[in-house]
C-alpha cells in the first residue's frame, strides 16, 4: 500500500535533518550486500559472456578461480592481477612468432577486467574499485602479419592439394578465405540457407554479430553446394562445410591444415602463416587496386573509428562484386560490365 505523499514528505525533511542523502542510503545498502567470493561468481561471468569471450578467457578464469576462488572480489588487489599477468607471460607456450608472452599478460587483465566489468554492472563493486581497471595493458606490438605474394598463395594451394586426407575440403576451404577475407568463425558458420549459388554470394555472420552478403564466384558456389550436398546436408540450418563422414567442420581442421602445411613448407611455420594472412592477402589487394571504400565493405567493416569521412565511405555489394571479378579474372552476376571495365582500365 502506497505511503500518503504527507508522511513521505515527512520522512524526507527527517532524514534532511539527519543530513542523510539518497545516495548514503544507497551506499549503505550496498555495504550490507554480501560480496560473493571469485568462485561463485565467475560462472555468472561466464554465462553472461559471448562464446568468444569464453574460449579467450576460460583458462584465464579457471587459474583465477584456483588462485583465489576462496576470495571475495573486493578483496582482490591489482598486485594480485599483475602477479597472474607476469605468472602467465612466463608460462606462454613458445612459438616461432611468440611475443615472449605479451599477448597471454594482455588477456590476463583483460579478463580480469571481464570480470569486474560484470560486478560493476551487478552493484557489487563501485566503478572506482576495480583492480582491474588499475593495471595498465601492455601497449601492443605492430602486426607481424602481412599480405602473401602471388607466389607464396600458389606454394600453399599446391601444397594443400597435394597432400592431407581431404584435398577437396582443403582446397575450397582455402579459396573460400581468399575470396571473401572472412575469418575462420564466418566460415565454419555457414549454414545450407546461407550460399545463393544463383547471385553468387554467401551470408557471413563474424565477429560481434555483424552480417553481410558477401559475393564469391559462382564455380565456388557450385562446388560448396555439391560438397554439402554430398556430405549430407538437407535442411537450410545445416552446416554447408563437413566432414567426409557428414560432421559439420570444427576449428581443429584449420589447425591441422596449416600444421601440414608448415611441414611441407618450411617458410610457412617460420612465419606462422594461417587463415588469416589470407584475410591480409586479399583486403591489401582491394585496397591497392579499388581504394579504401570498397576494402571496408569488403572486410566487413562497421565500426566508426578514424575520420568522420569514413561515415561516409562505403563500399557496395555491386562493387564489391566487381572487385572479386577483378582480382579473379571471372565475370559475377552482381558486377556491372561498366564496372569492371573501370576496373581494368578499360
């Protein structure tokens, strides 16, 4: 029942008097509220999180919970955090194109900072209380990655092709990236519904839910339509790239693909080539050869970060299209013939 607006406006010249605010009332309570320990509450994290989030940060989160699972969050400390960020530098498993650890010290506070972002979000922790949010990321290092030569891309489709349990697999997963620049995530998402072999283009859904049509030639189309088909896909929401014994494709054939051929091609592991110097490869060709406007479509692009000219700086899927005939040498449905005669300095 609701409290006639006289006594309510008593109450309020009472606590006046008190010198008593809103926000003391609110600080109060919230000290009454029981702060969980670092184990009950990370897998509310974890559930709130993408899946993303969850394979970067799952083994971070597992040692935070062995290290201070028994703890309460306010009772971390940013020496705690920058303890674990040191403790997992140095164990980082060594690569030819390691950082000596920086990137596993820098997902270390990032998910530490997941984590507190979460309690601030809850009302468990002030925002000015996050250790977290006091240990600086380390600054980071320019991108080794860059953009293969002609050569060196037919060295890698010569050598997928050559060898491996499943070439025809291989070779269009290969054709598929250099087509589209998309990641791995964008691929092994594509569903039956999601390849319009007429139109010649694929719908990708990649990195923060963004999605676009993105054109392929049409022979790509075809030949991932028969592969499904082959393998068993029927319904529009199965998986358009499987397995020979119909299982729809995991991460771990990327693996295995680029860890043969690394052993094939020597220069390939030296470098740590994978999918995405593909993505590389191709957008630094469309930026050389259509200009910027076209690459951001192309690589799927939405954010607004730089210029304010960039607002304004998108590229078509009709010139898109034109681009990948271009850069392929084949006609496709959805590019212009003035296009790419513009294109080819015709």
């Amino acid at each position: 029942m609701t409290a006639p607006a006289d006594r309510i406006a008593a109450a309020w010249r009472m606590l006046a008097e008190l010198g008593v605010t809103i926000t003391d009332l609110r600080d109060d309570l919230r000290s009454r509220r029981p702060i969980p320990t670092v184990a009950d509450y990370l897998p509310q994290v974890a559930a709130a999180a993408g899946p993303g989030a969850r394979r970067t940060y799952g083994s971070y989160w597992a040692r935070m919970r062995t290290l201070w699972g028994h703890r309460c969050l306010d009772e971390i400390a940013a020496t705690d955090i920058e303890a674990l960020r040191y403790e997992a530098a140095g164990s980082a498993r060594s690569r030819r194109n390691s950082r000596s650890g920086r990137h596993a010290g820098e997902h270390v506070i990032a998910a530490a900072r997941a984590l507190f972002n979460r309690a601030i979000a809850d009302g468990l922790i002030d925002p000015g209380a996050s250790p977290a949010h006091q240990v600086a990321k380390p600054r980071r290092l320019p991108n080794t990655r860059r953009a293969l030569t002609a050569g060196e891309l037919v060295q890698i489709n010569e050598a997928a092709r050559a060898s491996g349990d499943d070439v025809v697999l291989d070779a269009l997963l290969l054709r598929l990236h250099t087509e589209t620049a998309c990641r791995r995530g964008g691929a092994l998402g594509l569903r039956l519904a999601d390849l319009d072999v007429r139109n010649g283009q694929v719908h990708l859904t990649e990195k923060g839910g963004t999605q676009r049509w993105q054109p392929i030639t049409t022979g790509l189309a075809q030949h991932l339509l028969a592969l499904a088909k082959a393998r068993g896909a029927v319904q529009p929401t199965d998986r358009l790239l499987r397995y020979r014994d119909g299982r729809p494709l995991t991460s771990r054939r990327y693996d295995h693909l680029w860890k043969r051929l690394g052993e094939q091609l020597p220069w390939v592991a030296m470098l740590g080539v994978s999918t995405h110097w593909l993505r590389h490869t191709t957008l630094t060709w469309v930026e050389r050869n259509v200009g910027y406007g076209v690459a951001r479509a192309y690589a799927g692009h939405t954010d607004s970060t730089g210029p304010a000219t960039t607002t304004y700086i998108k590229g078509q899927i009709h010139e898109v299209a034109a681009a990948l005939a271009a850069m392929t040498g084949q006609p496709h449905p959805l590019a212009s013939a003035a296009q790419l005669a513009r294109l080819n300095g015709a």
